[in-house]
C-alpha cells in the first residue's frame, strides 16, 4: 500500500505502533510492516517528519538512547497520545463499520 | 556530498536550522545505519516534509499560545473593569474616553482574531494557505492586544480622580500580559520561517462546522446583529439612559463595518 493511500491515518499507524512499548523511528517502521502483514510499506522519509510533529503536538515524548555505539532517538506515548489513539481508533471503527455497511 | 550533508543544507534552505536540524540528521544516520539500502527519499523531498510538518505543529502552537496570552489580557481588563469607580468629574476627559474607545476597539478585534486564529488552528489538516492565515489572524489578534495592552497603561495614567488601588490594577493589567504576547509573537514568527508562501485559503466557511459553512454570511450578520444587541442592552442598563444604548450600538454598528472593511480580506472573513 502506497503513502498516498495511507495518508491521513498515518498519525493513528504511529501512534497504534507506539502502544505497547517505546521503539526508535526503524523499529516503528519495522512494526507497521511487521504489525499489517507488509501491506503497509511506507515510504520512508515520511514517518520521521510526523514523529517530529506528534511530539511537537504532545502525543509523543522521545529521548536518546545509546545502541551499537550509536545514539539513537526512542519514541514513546504520552497520556495525551493514549487519549489520541483511543479517539482515532474509535473514529476508524465508526468509519470502517459504515464502509462495510454500504459496501456489503 | 553525501546524502546526510545534503539533507543539511536542505533543512537549513527550508528554515530548520541549529539543534533541531542535527537531530533530524543524527536520526536519520541511525536509519541508515539500520538499513543501507533504505529509500528516505531525496535530501530535498525530506527536508520540505519536515518543514511542513514542524511548520503545522507550529502554527497551532501559535494559536494556543496567542489565545492564552489574549486571555490574559481580558481577564486583567475585566478585572480593572470590575473594580471601576467612574467619579461624576473626570480631570482629562478627552484622554480618557479616547483611550476607553481605544480599549473597547483593539480588545474586540483581539478577541475575534484570536478565536478565529484557535478555531482555524484546530483542525486536524491545514494546507500552507491556511497555515498562513491562521498565523495572519495570530498576528492580528496579538496586535490588537498590544494596543489593548498600551491603551490601558494610558488609561490607568490620565484617568484621574480614581482610587490608587485601582490606578495600581489598570497599570498591571496593561504591563503583566506583555511579555506574554512577544513569547507568542515569536512563536509565530518561528512558525512563519516554515511556511512557504503561495495559494489562497477558504473564508469563514472553513471555521464553521458542518451545514453552517454554507451560511457563512448569515452568520457573520447574525453575529454582527447579536454585538450590536448586546452593546445597546448594555449600554441602556448601565447607563440608565434610554438613549445611550442605541447611540453606542450605533458607533459598535459603525466600528464593526470599518473593522470588517479593513481587517476582512486579512483575516480571511471571505472566501
């Protein structure tokens, strides 16, 4: 699946992806397409800048961590993140249920 | 060149500079360093997506931050208000009612640029011509307070006999929001550096939610209709005078029409 047929919930992926435990930008990446069966093979370049803006927002907090004698940056969500989530999700429930009504 | 160093000077070409910059550019060595092979895309391409997203995240930051120090300001000049004790002589009424007309004009425009600004602000996706505008309408509103600000240091000046407890008030309520308003101030100029000029954005139709935004007129008027109302209710039963709420509704009337004639296409009012 293409980022243009994921834009828009691209927000909800990362934060979806963050939920059960803090992982660095690769490892978010790796997640999606672990977590979606590799349908979700998002460009990159993309993923970065929206970490960027979601801590800028609040939902995220990040700090560096040391790996392989490299430092490398870990995401992770906040209080505010959780509530975000939980209301997308609900949303995408409510999208998803009223797709499959119409479509079946 | 390598690809980290392009990336770099393209951060530092779309306005990302100094620790953010080096951030974004150690994060992405540890990609690479991950996966050799990964496709981030080009320098260029990466640089004008974070600018796109630090500049959103910035411009609701803006609108935040503007309405929080706006609400500053009102709090402080409701409460100057509220401890006003108009005396039947006043030493420099001229100062004094220009200054109050100057009070009553800057917090109005405030107070509508700033709700404005938030409401814009608030949606989940904004395009960089709405971005713009919601970082025109902070400006305004942060404007108008300034001159909110300045008008009642003035007023708590010139406005004598007046107790000194409440000389004391009106000259903090002018002074206290102040910085306050350059801390939001800057905080749009830092998210202007990431906006790129170009496009136009839609009016008032945009803020309003759902059916209401194909009425975008009717509501402004309906608005316009229900300050005015208000003005003249005020004014009669504060004033005891039948005659002083319709003749302020009138000069409200008149300050909203040049406000909207002036500030409209700024603000984005229309589409």
């Amino acid at each position: 699946m293409t980022g243009e047929a994921l834009k828009g919930h691209l927000d909800a992926l990362v934060l979806a992806a963050l939920r059960d435990a803090p992982l660095h930008g690769y490892a978010i990446i790796e997640e999606l397409r672990r977590r979606s069966g590799g349908t979700f093979a998002l460009p990159e370049g993309t993923v970065y800048p929206v970490l960027h803006r979601l801590e800028a927002d609040g939902l995220l907090s990040s700090s560096w961590s040391a790996a392989s004698g490299r430092r490398r940056r870990v995401y992770r969500l906040t209080r505010r993140g959780r509530a975000a989530l939980a209301r997308r999700r609900d949303d995408w429930r409510r999208f998803a249920r009223a797709v499959e009504a119409v479509l079946a | 060149m390598n690809y980290l160093d392009e990336l770099r000077r393209e951060l530092a070409r779309v306005g990302i500079g100094g620790a953010r910059a080096a951030r974004i550019v150690e994060e992405l060595a540890d990609h690479l360093a991950c996966d050799p092979d990964a496709d981030l895309g080009s320098p260029r391409l990466v640089a004008e997506r974070f600018a796109d997203e630090l500049g959103l995240a910035g411009t609701r930051r803006a609108a935040k931050l503007g309405f929080g120090a706006l609400a500053l300001v009102a709090a402080l000049l409701a409460a100057a208000a509220a401890d006003a004790r108009y005396p039947q002589h006043v030493h420099d009424a001229r100062a004094v009612a220009l200054t109050g007309l100057l009070l009553f004009a800057s917090a109005q425009v405030a107070f509508v640029a700033g709700v404005l600004a938030l409401v814009r602000g608030l949606r989940r996706s904004l395009s960089g011509a709405e971005r713009r505008l919601v970082l025109r309408r902070t400006s305004v509103a942060l404007g108008a307070g300034a001159v909110t600000c300045c008008a009642l240091l003035v007023h708590g000046s010139v406005f004598r006999p007046m107790p000194s407890a409440w000389i004391a008030l009106t000259l903090a309520a002018g002074a206290v929001p102040l910085p306050f308003l350059g801390y939001a101030a800057s905080s749009v100029r830092a998210a202007a550096r990431l906006t790129p000029p170009g496009g136009r954005a839609p009016g008032l139709s945009r803020d309003l939610p759902g059916p209401l935004g194909r009425h975008a007129r009717a509501v402004l008027a309906t608005l316009v209709v229900a300050a005015v109302g208000l003005v003249v209710v005020q004014g009669a039963f504060f004033e005891r005078s039948a005659s002083e709420g319709p003749s302020r509704g009138l000069v409200e009337l008149a300050g909203l029409a040049l406000g909207t004639a002036v500030l409209g296409r700024v603000l984005g009012l229309f589409s």
